[in-house]
C-alpha cells in the first residue's frame, strides 16, 4: 500500500515536470503581464512539488507501533457519547501511529437522543431550551457526558509519549461549538478550549463581549499556525495572534 501510494505521488511530479517544461515552451510567445503571472505558476509548482517530496519522504518513513485493539463501531447513531469516545480513540490511534498529523471532527449531536439518566429529549431542542430550568437540566447532563469523554481524550494524550514528551504537549487540539448561545441561535462570543501544544494553559481569557466590539476569534488561529511553525501573520478577519496567549516551550 505505501510503495503505491509513493508510485502515485511520483507520478504527480512526473506530471508537474512535463506541465512545467511546456509552461517553459510558451513563455517567449508571452508579454510582460503573461510572463508575471506564469511566474507566479512556477512558484507555485515548485511549492507543490516540495510538498509532494515531503508526503513522499513521509509515506516512507516507519511509523509507530502500538499494542490497541482494532475499534469497533457501535452502530447506534443514538449513543452520543459512545460514538465520541470511539472517534477520540481512533483520532489518537492515529496521532500517535504518525498516521496523520491534521485531524478535524464534528459531532453532530442535533437530533440524536443519547441514552443518559434524565434526558428524555433529543439534543437539538434542548439548546432552544427557552430558559426552562428542566431542560438546561437536560442538556447540562448531555454537556457534562460530552467533557467526560473529551476529558478522557485529552488524558489519553498526556498518557502517550513521543521523543520524550507527552503526545499531549506535542499536539493542539481545539475544542468549541458554532454558537455562543444556542437558545437564539447567536454566534457571537464562542466558548472554545484550547489544550495541549505548549501553551500555558489553566486559565479562562475573556473579552470585550459588546456586539460590534467582539474581540476576533481568528487571532487564535494566528497563535495557533505560528506555534506550528507556520509564518502567518493574518487568517481571515484576525488582528494579529491572541492577547494573553502564552507559550511555555
């Protein structure tokens, strides 16, 4: 499986090659705006092949081994934080086999109704939940499942070292949700956890939460890239990395 994979990657650039050659054959027929813009093309051929020679060196490089059973679905989209619990394990099988470094997950919680002690309802209309006490109390037990097993998940990391350090101090993870206040289906001021990645952590950051003057999200994905090694100045509406965001190594 990895020498195909490797074939295709090789073909890939075999590919650029030749695109590149017949770029090359064109550019004396070019004016001065042409041949620009097919500079920026080369540039961005040979970005694309590093990258290709970079994926390459990797699908050859031996990956971890680690003694874990093989994961098994429960196929019941109802057992919300079963199916969590599965996901999480598996994304950290896969960090910690080196089998990916990126790895995104959306749980889509909406109409599943997870079978949990006092909650009769599905998901989603507890977050509508009109400020009646009985079902905040609902979806505060579905809630507090949910961080038990992203708790977990999180301690799993730390349990795992890689050159000497905990998987944990060696991998960002984010953690949030798409609404600041579900019940009026407002986006502003979202909660999000960030842990791991060498950042100080154990603190609560809040700012101005005024509509109009909310402080952009997108700084922190600044932070982020930048402690990946990734020189970033800007990502989408962001004003520079995050204030009070500290790292530690």
């Amino acid at each position: 499986q990895i020498d195909e994979k490797v074939n295709e990657l090789q073909r890939g650039r075999s590919i650029l090659d030749f695109v590149r050659e017949d770029a090359r054959a064109q550019q004396r027929h070019l004016g001065p705006t042409d041949r620009r813009r097919l500079d920026q093309y080369f540039s961005s051929v040979r970005d694309l092949e590093g990258r290709l020679l970079t994926t390459q060196q990797w699908q050859r490089k031996p990956k971890p081994k680690v003694d874990a059973e093989i994961p098994r679905d429960t196929n019941d989209k109802h057992k919300l934080i079963e199916n969590s619990q599965l996901m999480y394990d598996m994304i950290r099988l896969a960090l910690e086999t080196d089998s990916s470094r990126v790895i995104t997950l959306y749980i889509n919680s909406a109409y599943v109704k997870p079978p949990l002690p006092g909650v009769e309802s599905p998901v989603h209309p507890l977050t509508h939940h009109g400020n009646r006490p009985e079902k905040i109390a609902e979806l505060a037990t579905v809630e507090e499942a949910q961080f038990k097993a992203f708790a977990d998940f999180l301690a799993g990391l730390k349990s795992v070292e890689e050159d000497g350090q905990p998987l944990l101090d060696r991998t960002v993870v984010l953690y949030g949700a798409a609404m600041g206040n579900a019940n009026s289906h407002s986006n502003h001021n979202l909660p999000v956890l960030l842990a791991g990645g060498g950042f100080k952590h154990g603190r609560h950051l809040t700012f101005d939460t005024r509509r109009g003057h909310n402080y952009p999200l997108a700084n922190l994905y600044v932070s982020m890239l930048q402690r990946l090694g990734i020189e970033a100045d800007a990502f989408a509406s962001s004003k520079g990395t995050m204030t009070g965001l500290e790292m530690v190594g």
